[in-house]
C-alpha cells in the first residue's frame, strides 16, 4: 500500500502559535459556562475561543453574551455537528484547532501540552488524550483509555475500520490539514468527530498525550454509546467505512476497507436479523480478537467488546438490552430477573 499523498509541512510557523478552541453549542446553557471557563483559565495564553451556538432555544444565548470580549460567538440555525464546525473552522485563524463539546470542560494545561507535542512532531497531525468522566455535578465517576495509537494509523482503518482514537473534546488538529478534508458533512446524523479521526490520518501521522487533559461530563442527553436504535448504529458504522474509503480514494491509494471486517456491524446486523448463527458468533469473536490485538487494546477493553458482540450475534433476542444497559447494566439487570424468581419462588 502506498503511503498518503499529502504530508503535513516540518513545523509551525512560530514557537507561539495561535491556538482556535472551537465550541459547538445547542440547549447546553447550563454546562456551557464551565466549558467556556475552562478555556479562559489555560495556562497557554496565545489563543482565541469561538462559539457556535447551533440555534439553542435554552438560555445559551444568555450565557455567551455575558462574556462580550473575551470570545468569538457566532449564533446561526440549527444544522447540527457539522455544521458548527465548519464555520467555527472558516472563521478560525489558529494554526491549530481544538474542539470542545459544551458539555465538557478542559484540564488547565491541555492547550499547552497540545502545542508542545505538536511542535515536538511535526509529522502528527491530529493528537488524542485521554479523559476523566465526571457526572453531572462534576464529581469524577472513572476515565477513558490514557493511551491511543500513534503515528500511521491508515492500515489500521482500511483493515479493521477503526483504530484508538479520543473522543471529540479530546482532538486536536493542525490547521493546513482541517483545510485538506473539509467541508465536513452536514446531513443529518453524519457526526463531525467520526468523519475527522476517518479521515483526517490518511494525511500524516496521528498522536497521542498519554495524560487526561479533559473532563467528558456524562448525562442522559449524550449517552448514545447505550442506544438501542439499530438503524442508527449500523447507519453510523456504514458513514464511517464510506468516510474512510473515499479518503483513500482521494490521496490515491487502492485498498478500501471491508464492512465485512467490521465486528460491531457485523454484531449489529445480527441483533437486527434476529437469527441465531452459531458460525458466525465464532467469526465475530475471532474478529474482534484479531481487531484488538491489531490495534492493541488492554486486555479489559478486549473482554468487553468480545462479550458485548459475541452475545448480540449469540442471542440476538437480547440484542437491544445489551445495547441500551450497557454489559454491565445488562447482567445486573439479568441478577436482578433471577432474584425476583428466585424469591417468588420460595414464596409459593
């Protein structure tokens, strides 16, 4: 396989780059301030925060107008992700690009860490880290991965489509190399992070801080990891592969990458069918053992997504309850069911 045509430039312009912090915000009003705060409070100094309020119906207009001078806000209709970030980028002067959910919130030197590594290798061009989840209150309730893969990463997406990568308050990205793949899509349901980390890495290499510089805050409107909405998740999976393979088109190679070799649509298919295929519960496993062995996942987040896939495919009935609870949620829900038979049983 070729090498990507295009190859970010040997370093930033100055030892003090300008950094764009770009949030998107809709009806987030009562998170809002914190993110906004967070940004204010970098040790790193030289960089401009633009907000894109997404026509929130909320108090958020309320809330950004109350910082008249220390920000960029920009107000426009509803059109989602996507849209969002393509005028906070378009309106954006910053060698480097950050982004920052409005429900999340920065670490105080995030933006700092982010222009050191980026001036330490000029080869990245998107960086992850790591994260801490924190409730609603704030109140910290466990983290992500602290380590993503780093450097070449394209054979990872056009073998197994996917490889470890932070989340959307957890990416940063060079300027000239945004420019290079946008404008990212608007329509419905196509989601802003999941085209960039597509196909952002088929223009350089990717890296990675291996400290939790953000906090992603978890609440019931961005819980959508723990949907039942198979429609949805397989729509998601199939933007994703067709988000890689015209990317790869674009800079010239020949391989695309195989739906097939995708475990979680593959899972996913499964629940939607309805049909148990004691074959293809083996494939699944194997598939996801060879995918995490690829991308090198720990040993827990291995477990985790054989067990998840391998039941969807193995007991398609229980499909949707594995998905909406969560493994976890769905075998205490399952402790749960044979404690109360097994007390209405004793009762009798």
């Amino acid at each position: 396989m070729t090498k990507p045509l295009q190859q970010p430039e040997s370093s930033l312009s100055q030892q003090n780059p300008l950094v764009s912090v770009i949030i998107g915000n809709y009806n987030y009003g009562n998170f809002l301030a914190e993110a906004i705060d967070s940004v204010l409070r970098q040790t790193y100094r030289h960089f401009e925060l633009i907000v894109i309020d997404d026509g929130s119906t909320d108090n958020s207009r309320e809330v950004i107008e109350s910082y008249e001078g220390q920000l960029i806000a920009i107000f426009q209709p509803n059109g989602g992700q996507g849209a969002a970030f393509n005028t906070g980028i378009a309106k954006a002067q910053g060698e480097i690009i950050c982004f920052l959910d409005s429900d999340d919130y920065y670490h105080p030197d995030k933006l700092s860490k982010i222009v050191s590594s980026f001036q330490a290798h000029p080869q990245w061009v998107q960086i992850s880290h790591g994260r801490i989840s924190v409730a609603r209150d704030g109140n910290p309730v466990g983290s992500g991965s602290k380590t993503h893969n780093q450097g070449d990463v394209s054979q990872l997406l056009l073998q197994w489509g996917r490889y470890s990568m932070g989340i959307t308050s957890a990416l940063a990205y060079r300027r000239q190399i945004l420019e290079q793949v946008l404008p990212i899509p608007t329509t419905r349901n196509e989601a802003a992070d999941t085209y960039l980390t597509a196909a952002v890495p088929f223009y350089g290499e990717v890296g990675c801080i291996n400290e939790p510089l953000m906090f992603y805050r978890m609440h019931g409107n961005n819980l959508q990891a723990h949907t039942d909405n198979i429609q949805f998740l397989l729509k998601q999976r199939e933007l994703n592969a067709k988000y890689i393979n015209v990317t790869a088109a674009k800079v010239g190679l020949s391989d695309r990458f195989d739906l097939q070799w995708d475990a979680d649509y593959r899972s996913l298919k499964a629940v939607q069918q309805g049909t148990f295929s004691l074959i293809e519960t083996i494939q699944v496993i194997w598939l996801s053992w060879r995918e995490s062995r690829a991308i090198e996942r720990s040993p827990k987040d291995t477990l985790e997504r054989l067990l998840r896939r391998g039941l969807c495919v193995f007991l398609p009935s229980e499909g949707k309850s594995i998905l909406r609870l969560g493994l976890r949620g769905y075998f205490r829900w399952q402790l749960a069911r044979m404690g109360q038979r097994f007390n209405l049983v004793a009762t009798k």
